[in-house]
C-alpha cells in the first residue's frame, strides 16, 4: 500500500510539473507589481485581480517591463480594451526613460494591425497583418494573444488564430524584457490578465 500510495505521489507530482512547463508561469500575481519596472509617469496598477494600464496628465508613452530577462519563449496574454486600445506587448527590449529598444506585438483599436510586429525607434513595422484578418480581435472583449519567439523566428496568433510569422536576424540577436505599453495621446485604457511565460 505504502508503495502504491508514492507512485501515486510521484505520477501527480510529475503531471503537475509536466503541465507547468507546457502551460507556462504565471508573471503576473494579481495583487501588485512585484516583479516588474515601471518606465514613465502613466498609470499602471492592480484592481481586482486585473493589470491595468491608463494614460496620465502626460499623455505619454508608458511601459511595464518585466525584471527578468526572457530570450526564447512562449508568451500568452489576454486583454481587454478600453477607450482606443493603443498598447502593445514588447519582447527582448531594454529601456532609456521611455525610450525602447526592442519589438513589439501590436495591440490597436480595430483596422491597426494587433498582432502584428514593430520596431521601435528602428525599421518600423516588419510585419502587419493581412487585411482579412481585422475582424479576428474583438474590440471591447476580452482576447488572447500568443506570442512564440525562438532564435530569430517570432510568430503571433490572435483568440487562436495564426496573426503573423517572421524571421530576421536583427531580432535573433536581441535580449531584452517583454513589456506592455501606454501609447502616447491620452485616453488610454487596457486591462490585463493571465500573463504566461514559458521559456524554451
């Protein structure tokens, strides 16, 4: 019996541990900031259980950056727009101020590419997304976004959907944080939750 009982031990150990890697960790905690950076005078905070970013008096470009340092990885996160949406979610990028160097996920009001991928202060947008696929994010609703960067590939999916691939050698050598951004303008507000990370 007593053998019985720690194979059994062990096989619910190893499935947990199993599904922990194929699922991801959790970045975010649900209670406050720990664990993150932030760049700017915008608005970032926890209310009931959500990260929410929201425009200050500034009007400026914000970001939150995570303390850790991600190379090749699987990042899924949903959100919810409020107001005009302007955000995105940064990977391998490092920060001057409000200054980013690295690449972004577009995260964008309807007919503005989310999920498509842009360099800031650099080459500008790499790839947007097909026009057919603008009716894949649900403005106003919650929606998840799948990001998978290995070596010099990186590729999105949108509620499921294949979004974009790309491969390029300027973002093979990148390191850097994943982030989320406050885009300049004002009247920005996104709400966030069930942020993963699993490094590969």
């Amino acid at each position: 019996m007593k053998i019985i009982s720690a194979l059994t031990l062990l096989l619910v150990f190893s499935a947990t541990c199993f599904a922990g890697k194929k699922d991801g960790k959790s970045i975010f905690n649900g209670k406050n900031l720990d664990g993150w950076v932030i760049h700017g005078t915008e608005k970032w905070y926890v209310e009931e259980g959500l990260l929410i970013c929201e425009s200050g008096p500034d009007k400026g470009y914000g970001y939150l950056s995570t303390e850790k340092f991600y190379d090749n990885f699987e990042v899924e996160v949903e959100f919810l727009q409020e107001a005009n949406g302007n955000s995105g979610v940064f990977f391998r990028s490092t920060f001057e101020g409000t200054k980013v160097s690295g690449w972004q996920v577009e995260v964008a009001p309807p007919n503005h590419d989310t999920g498509g991928i842009y360099e800031s202060y650099g080459r500008g947008w790499l790839v947007q997304i097909p026009d057919e696929k603008e009716n894949i994010l649900k403005m106003g609703e919650w929606n998840k976004m799948k990001i998978r960067a290995e070596g010099g590939r990186v590729t999105t999916w949108l509620n499921g959907q294949l979004m974009v691939e790309i491969t390029d050698d300027k973002i093979a050598d990148g390191k850097g944080a994943i982030a989320l951004q406050i885009h300049d303008g004002g009247g920005i507000k996104v709400k966030w939750r069930n942020l993963k990370v699993r490094e590969l």
